[in-house]
C-alpha cells in the first residue's frame, strides 16, 4: 500500500468515527427531547412539550410515531382539535404499521367528536379491534353520540356504520323520544331486535375514557381465611387510592392525580412478576377520596377484611381510620408516598414504603459527619411547608451529631437575591451546605449565590431542587454535589432497563418515578406475605443484587424504612454513593 493510499483509507476512518460519534450524539439528543416531551405532558406544561417533541417528529426513528401522539396528546389538553386530528393523520400515514396504531384512532376519534365530526369520528373508531379498547370507546361514544340532536343525521350515520351497537341504541333512544312516524318506530323495533336493545334514557353524565384501565369499585367476596402470614401462594391486596373515576370529563384530560394511576399501573406490572414466580396476587382497587364516610363504608364490608395487605389510603382522615382497622385485624398497612413519620408512629402494622423525612434527615446527618471534619453547616430551604420540614429535621439531626448551624434561613427567586440573603463568606465558610427545595430552579440558583459569595463548601441538596432534563451538566460537576435521593433510579441497572423496556411496550409511555414505586412497593410485600416473612424483621430487607427498580426497603430496625440513597453525578451518570 502507498503512502497516499494509507493517509486516504486514514482519512476514511476518521470521517466513518467523526460520523458515527455524531449519529451518537443526534441519538442521545432525540432520546432526551423525547424524554423531556413526556415529562412536559405529565406536568401541564403542554406548549412546551410541543417544541421538544417536534424536532423528534422530524428526525424520524423509532421515537418518532410516540413522539407524534404524544404531539397530538398536548394539543387535545389544549383543546386544539383542529392540530390533533392533523398530527394524528400524519402519523397513521406516515406509520401505517406501528404498533400501537389504535390509540391513535382513538385519540383521532375523540378530537373528531368534540368538533361534532361524527362521520371522521366513527370511521376511526370502527378500526380499532383491540378489546379493552373496544370497551373504551363504547364508553367514549356513549358521551357523544347522543349529543346528535337531529333524527335524520344519526338515522344517515347508522345507516353508513350498521355494526356500531352504540350508534343503533343512540338511534333507538332518539327515535323513543321524539318520533312518532311509522317507518321510525318499525326502525327502532328493528334495531331493538337486532341488537337485543331496551331503550333507556340519555345518561347526563358524560365518562370519558381515561389513559388507564377502569378501576374496578368494590371487592367480591373472598371465603374467610385465619392463616394470614403463612405461605400460601396467593395475597389479596386492598388498594385504597382516590381513583375518582366517576370525575372523568373528556375535555379534562389532564388529570391532577394522574400520580394515582401511576402507582397502580406499577403495581400491575408487579403482579405480572409475582405471578411468574409461582405467587398469585389478587389487586382490589378502592376508589377512597379525602371522606371518611366513604371509607367507613367500606371497612363496614365483611368482605373488606380478606385482604392480605392494604395500601393506602392517602389522606390523613382515611388512613387514620383503616390504619385502625388493619392493627385491629393484623393487616400489614403500606402507605406508599407519604414521609411523615406520625403515620406509623404507635401503629405496628403500618409502613412508609418511602423513607421518613426523621430517616431521611438522619441518614443525610451521618453522612454529613464523614464527609468533612468541619461541624459548621448552613441550611437553607424553598417555599414549601414540605421544605421547611425537611431544614428543621436536618437542623436537629445535626445538632444531635454535634454540628454548629451557622445559618438557617428561606431562600428563593434568582441567585443575586440569593446571595444577597446568605450570610457566608469565604473566610466563614462552613464544613457543607444543605438545601431542602421542592422547586428545581433553587438549586441552581443557590450553585451560583454560593459562587458569588466565595464558598466553595460541597452541597448536599434534595433531589428536587435541581431540573435534570433542563440544567446543563457542569451544573452537575462544577462543585462538589451530593443529593438526597429516595426517587433515585439507576438506569444502567439491568432491572431498572428490564422495567422501563417493559412499562414502555405495555403502556406507550416512559415510567414516571410513582410507577416504579408502585412496581417495587408490590414486589416485595408481596413477596414477603407469601413466604410468610412479613413479621420476621431480620428478614424485611433488600440487597443491591435483587431485581427492585429504585433501591429497595429496609424495615430491621423499624417500619420507616431505613433506605436513604444519597447520589453524586460521576461525570456521565448519578450513581449511589451510600
């Protein structure tokens, strides 16, 4: 080989590298916009979320038809019919064989409806086969096509469409009401027999169908058990969550417990797993809001009392009263987000899936203690009563560890303000700094106060202080950082990949961080009520080796459980340092 033809065939190599480390880079940037696009939906922010997931829509790949519907979700919260129905046409023809095609239909179908486009309405949704679909939007139409007002239209569409059973009885109940012709009544008589149809009036109260399953109401009768915490192979569990599926509007598709759903769909997943393990589960959903008539009604049931395991409820009044019940019962009682302590304070049957804000400010106390010889510290916090909570049980938890608080204040809005309001200098500079905050534009800030006031201190934050979509990485890596992470989710876990690879195909959607507490939350009381180990603390714990999404459940010592992650960004990733 010549000279020149060694540096040209050098040449091609480094472009094929220069090409692919780009491909790369293009990679992870549509996987981050589309992530960022999801999370966006979720909080209400649906403009933005718009621009985030059009570049993905354009660059075309395998995120592109998700990042279309969900494109065409953003614009169906803002009621803009007009661009839904546009984006989902571009989809399905762009698409054509994506697999989860039908949910495209049926969004299609519902912004069709609320324009009065019945003919585009129907033509979508007589394309979808899939059965709990099916069931949705028998549900769908059933809210909108009695809202067709004019004989002749709806006799034209049943005509055009003569399989839709909710169309004939629309047509039937019309015909009911408002004719007395002849030919009308033989038609109504016709469809009644055809479809097995008793006319009945228009339901006023229209039910959308929501993104997730429909939560059944009440439990069935289970046959009386006493051997509750031995093996036996199969766990009823009670889950007491404010469902509120008698609230569901279609042009309130943005549901502000959409969290709830969240959690049951991860406890669903857990079933699956469970299952696969040889232990069946048995998931009765209890739809119990903030009404302590409600839920006394329902522990009233005889039936209530088969369960295995509750979960839930999330108000304080509701969970008061079955947390009675449970101990009254010897019903283990998992509250599955909630970090007060009170909850199991005196109530040995009762959890806290999550840990303490006392565990948590203790656990971040002692590693304060071996992070640095200096016993000075300055605690700062957000707005929040949650936050303030948090700063006064780190203050004593520190205090306890024989630490000086050399500031302790609220802080919020940009970081001139910010520094101007911190009493550090450099020469007093503390052993570390502490910030509880709730909003993910104080931890930033306070990076930069810091900054301006010459400390160079380490940083121990709360995890939600910081934006990880939105802030840059040197914000990660410019000081020496540390965050308080219960939520923490290591994405290079191959259980943690198993489970969102999973929850994506079976849901279309990323796992928010509520799914997979739900999911790990299940998983292992379930597990521990079918091996019978559920009263053995020496055995209430998890190890990094097992296969729980977020980082597991520690009760030896008491039922808060004693798992407090703290992480620190390694230069590509967060990793657990505790």
């Amino acid at each position: 080989m010549t000279t020149k033809q060694l540096k040209l065939l050098l040449l091609c190599w480094v472009g094929l590298l220069s090409h692919t480390a780009a491909n790369a880079q293009k990679t992870k940037d549509v996987e981050r916009r589309y992530r960022s696009g999801i999370r966006l939906v979720q909080l209400g922010d649906y403009e933005q979320a718009r621009a985030e997931l059009l570049p993905v829509m354009q660059r075309g790949g395998s995120y592109a038809p998700f990042a279309y519907y969900y494109h065409a979700d953003a614009s169906y919260r803002q009621k803009r019919y007009e661009a839904t129905r546009a984006t989902l046409k571009e989809l399905i023809d762009r698409f054509p064989n994506w697999l989860k095609k039908e949910e495209g239909y049926y969004l299609a179908a519902a912004a069709a409806y609320e324009q009065g486009l019945y003919d585009e309405g129907l033509s979508y949704t007589q394309l979808i086969t899939d059965p709990d679909l099916r069931t949705d939007v028998d549900r769908m139409e059933q809210t909108f096509l009695p809202r067709i007002g004019d004989l002749n239209r709806l006799k034209g569409l049943q005509k055009q469409y003569p399989q839709n059973k909710t169309l004939a009885r629309t047509l039937v109940d019309l015909i009911q009401r408002t004719s007395s012709d002849k030919d009308d009544l033989e038609l109504s008589d016709r469809l009644s027999n055809r479809y097995g149809i008793t006319p009945t009036p228009v339901t006023k109260a229209p039910v959308a169908r929501p993104a997730e399953p429909n939560v059944p109401a009440s439990q069935p009768v289970i046959p009386v058990r006493t051997d509750r915490g031995k093996a036996k192979g199969y766990v009823n569990v009670g889950v007491l969550f404010p469902f509120r599926v008698n609230r569901f509007n279609t042009t309130e598709r943005a549901r502000t417990n959409q969290y709830v759903y969240d959690l049951y769909e991860g406890m669903k997943l857990a079933k699956a797993k469970l299952m696969s393990e040889g232990i069946t589960i048995n998931l009765f959903a209890y739809d119990i809001d903030n009404d302590t008539d409600q839920t006394l009604e329902i522990l009233n049931n005889s039936s209530f009392a088969q369960n295995d395991l509750l979960i839930g409820p999330l108000y304080t009044e509701p969970n008061r009263l079955v947390a009675a019940f449970a101990t009254q019962n010897d019903i283990p009682l998992v509250n599955p987000i909630a970090t007060n302590h009170e909850l199991i304070a005196n109530q040995p049957n009762a959890y806290l899936a999550q840990p303490s804000t006392l565990q948590q400010a203790g656990e971040t106390a002692l590693f304060a203690r071996e992070l640095t010889t200096n016993r000075k510290a300055a605690i700062y916090f957000g707005a929040s009563r949650k936050d303030s909570l948090f700063a006064a049980s780190y203050q004593a938890a520190l205090k306890a560890q024989g630490f000086q608080v050399i500031d302790f204040r609220r802080l919020s809005g940009k970081s001139a303000s910010m520094a101007t309001a911190i009493r550090l200098t450099e020469e007093n500079s503390p052993g570390h700094v502490f910030l509880a905050s709730s909003n993910n534009d104080d931890g930033p800030s306070l990076l930069e106060a810091l900054s301006k006031r010459g400390v160079s201190s380490p940083l121990i934050a709360t995890y939600p202080a910081f934006d990880y979509f939105r802030n840059s990485l040197s914000t990660f890596t410019r000081r020496e950082l540390y965050l308080v992470a219960p939520e923490f989710m290591d994405m290079e876990r191959e259980a943690t990949e198993q489970f969102q690879e999973t929850y994506l195909s079976k849901r279309n959607i990323i796992p928010s961080t509520f799914s997979a507490q739900g999911y790990d939350m299940l998983l292992f009381f379930g597990r521990q009520l079918a091996k019978g180990t559920i009263k053995s603390k020496s055995l209430q714990k998890t190890d990094d080796s097992e296969d729980y999404v977020l980082s597991g459940f520690d009760y030896t010592k008491s039922n808060d459980n004693q798992v407090v992650p703290i992480i620190k960004f390694d230069g590509s990733r967060f990793v657990k340092i505790n």
